[in-house]
C-alpha cells in the first residue's frame, strides 16, 4: 500500500493575509492526523518535476479533519497560478503528513525564527499550545519569535502574536522588516540581526532553535548558532527554497 495515499479535499475559504499571501482553508474526505510542524504535499498537475508541491500545515492539529495553509504566491509558479484563480468549492488532493520539523517534548525554551510563509508551522506549534495549556493539558513554557519579511505590506498574523503575547505566561515576538517604508519608526533590519543581538555572548544560549523560510537564512542562522555554541541536536530547520 502507498505510504501516503491521497486524500480528496474540498477548498471551504480564502483569506487574503499580505500582499499575494493567502490562508486557505480545506475540508478533507478523511482526515489526515498530522502533528504541529509538517508538511503535506498538494497535488499540482502542471508542477515540475514532480506534479505536488509542499505546504506546511498552519491550522491547529486538533482539527485533523481541516487543513489550513497559508501560502505566498509566486509570480508564473506552478501552485501559485492554480491557487490564484482557486474558487471555493473547488477539488484538491493531499498527501501525508511529512516531516519531522516538530516541537522537541523536553519543555526547555524555544526560539523561532522564521521569514515569510515560514511561521506556517509555528502558527499550528503555538496554536495547540494555546488551546492544551488552557486546558492544563501542557506545562508552562517559554517561546520567542523572530519573524522577518520585507515590509509592512508582507507582514501578517500580528493580531494573533499580540494575543498571545497577552494571554500565554511566556511568549514574546519581534518582527523585523528589512526593507519597511520611510514610516516605518521601529528598528529595521534582517532577523538574523535580531536574533544575534538577542542571543547572549560567551554563555551557549540555552533551549532549542527552529529556523524556516528561505535557504539562505537557515544557513546563516545555522552558522551564528554555531558560533555561538548551540548545540547542533538543537537546532532545528525546515527549508522551503
Ligand atoms: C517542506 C516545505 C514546506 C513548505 N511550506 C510552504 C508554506 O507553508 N507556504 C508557502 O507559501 N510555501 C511553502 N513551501 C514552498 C512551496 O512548496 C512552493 O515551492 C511554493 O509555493 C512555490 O511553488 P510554485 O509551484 O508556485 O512555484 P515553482 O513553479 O516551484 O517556482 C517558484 C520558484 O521560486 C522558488 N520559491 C519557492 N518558494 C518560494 C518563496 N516562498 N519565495 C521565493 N521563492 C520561492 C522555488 O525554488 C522555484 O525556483 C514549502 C516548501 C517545502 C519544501
Ligand atoms: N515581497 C516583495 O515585495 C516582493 C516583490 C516582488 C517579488 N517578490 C518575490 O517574491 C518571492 C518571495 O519574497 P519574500 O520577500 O516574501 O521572501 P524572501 O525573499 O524570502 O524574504 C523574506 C525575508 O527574508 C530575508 N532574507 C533573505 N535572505 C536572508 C538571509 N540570508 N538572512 C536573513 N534574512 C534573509 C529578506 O531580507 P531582504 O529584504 O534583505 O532580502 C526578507 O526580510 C521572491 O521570489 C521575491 O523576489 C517579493
């Protein structure tokens, strides 16, 4: 039997969140259990060289009957241009889920570090931690964020990180737009840059590290880890390109 045999799904919503980024919602034939931080692969027939592509699951994992992924569309990308023109209603096709890109169940402090669509898999992280924390389900824990895009027109989710910056005992994010417009009042810059100022010099910063988005970040923060002594079982990275 096929390890990740297909699942049909129907589209149920599309939410615009950034400029050409959108959450779209789908409502699966059978659900697929999936945990906080992997991918499932969408059927995309025109795509090459294979005919899927991989998204990240951004909907919390208690609702394994419902996928919802929030996805940047690419100018002339094979997905992209299937999604643009996507209508509520309309058939897709899942399989999975991937990945081992999930939250280490030792309790000690988190980092993520994500640029654009990379905060998909720690909106779901957050999301069930939110939900099983309120039912005494999870102890306590800490989490920082570091999430970078270009500017105020691709930045997204900030309602939802000052909820929980409010709610959870010990969440905190910063957003870092390397490029933002001339009103733009609060610090620019890469979130490599803000994460190397928030890590401490000469003492291994402690907890685990999650890096996702673009190739070229996840390089670079790998190497600042290093130089800064994380070990290398803790950090943890999901590339999209
Ligand atoms: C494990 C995994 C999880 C992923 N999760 C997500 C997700 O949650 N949301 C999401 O939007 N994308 C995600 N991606 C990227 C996604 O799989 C596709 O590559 C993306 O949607 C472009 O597909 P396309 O068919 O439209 O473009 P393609 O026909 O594949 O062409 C696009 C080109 O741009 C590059 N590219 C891919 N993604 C980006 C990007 N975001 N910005 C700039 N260049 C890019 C590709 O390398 C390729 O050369 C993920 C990728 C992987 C491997
Ligand atoms: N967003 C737009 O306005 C725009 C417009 C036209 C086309 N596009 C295309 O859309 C695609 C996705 O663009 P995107 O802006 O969403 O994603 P992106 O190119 O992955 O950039 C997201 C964030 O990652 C940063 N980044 C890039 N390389 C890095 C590195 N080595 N270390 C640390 N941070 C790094 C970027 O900073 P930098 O800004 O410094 O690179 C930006 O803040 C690209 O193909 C892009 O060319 C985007």
């Amino acid at each position: 039997m096929e390890r990740f045999p297909p699942c049909a799904a129907t589209l149920t919503r599309i939410d615009a969140l950034a400029r050409d980024t959108f959450l779209y919602r789908f409502e699966l034939e059978r659900p697929i259990p999936f945990r906080a931080g992997q991918f499932v692969n969408m059927a995309v027939p025109t795509a090459k060289p294979r005919p899927e592509r991989s998204y990240s699951v951004f909907s919390d994992p208690g609702q394994p009957g419902t996928l919802g992924l929030c996805i940047k569309l690419l100018e002339g990308g094979a997905a992209s241009e299937m999604l643009r023109v996507a209508k509520v209603g309309d058939a897709y096709s899942f399989r999975g889920p991937m990945g081992v890109f999930t939250l280490a169940d030792d309790g000690e402090p988190v980092s993520f570090v994500a640029t654009g669509t990379g905060i998909a898999p720690y909106h779901a992280m957050l999301a069930e931690y939110a939900r099983r924390l309120a039912l005494k389900e999870v102890a306590p824990r800490t989490f920082r964020l570091y999430f970078g895009v270009r500017d105020e027109g691709d930045l997204f989710l900030t309602d939802t990180l000052d909820r929980w910056a409010k709610e959870l005992p010990d969440f905190g994010y910063e957003v870092c737009l390397s490029r933002p417009s001339a009103s733009w009042t609060r610090p620019a810059g890469r979130v490599t840059a803000a994460l190397a100022a928030a890590l401490p010099v000469g003492v291994p910063p402690a907890g685990h590290f999650y890096l996702c988005g673009n190739g070229p970040m996840i390089e670079e923060t790998k190497a600042l880890l290093a130089e800064r002594g994380v070990d290398r079982k803790r950090v943890h990275y999901e590339k999209y390109y």
